[in-house]
C-alpha cells in the first residue's frame, strides 16, 4: 500500500495498525544520544528542587529547558 492510500484509509477511520511493520518502525529526528555535562553542584540543587516542584525527572527537566530555549531561539533567527 502506498502512503496516499494509507492516509485515505486512515482518514476514513479504517483500520491501519495491521499494515505497519511495528517491528522496524522509527521515529526520524527522535533517536536518543548520550551526552556527558558537568553542571557546578549548585546548579544540580536548583534543577533538583525545580524537578521535583514540578514532578519530573531532572533529566526531564533538563531536556525541557534546552527544548524551549532552542525552539525559542529557532524562532527568532
């Protein structure tokens, strides 16, 4: 099946999962890459306190703020 019949089926309301290869499926420009940052340990108690008033991770909330401020400064350019 093609992508044009895909989206008609799909738009139509069908029953589409049966046609995806969920085993080989990828989400482009959403892999994951391991970086190492040293942060000073003050910084390391603010994003503690900030995650944990919010309710997340501070992996989460680390991934959050670079997010925005790189939407924001795409945004702007």
């Amino acid at each position: 099946m093609n992508s044009s019949e895909f989206d008609r089926r799909f738009d139509a309301g069908d029953a589409v999962i049966g046609e995806l290869d969920l085993d080989s499926a990828t989400r482009p420009r959403l892999q994951q890459k391991r970086v190492n940052v040293d942060f000073p340990f003050w910084m390391v108690e603010q994003l503690d306190r900030e995650a944990t008033r919010l309710g997340v991770t501070r992996q989460s909330i680390i991934k959050i703020w670079l997010a925005e401020r790189l939407e924001h400064s795409t945004a702007s350019s």
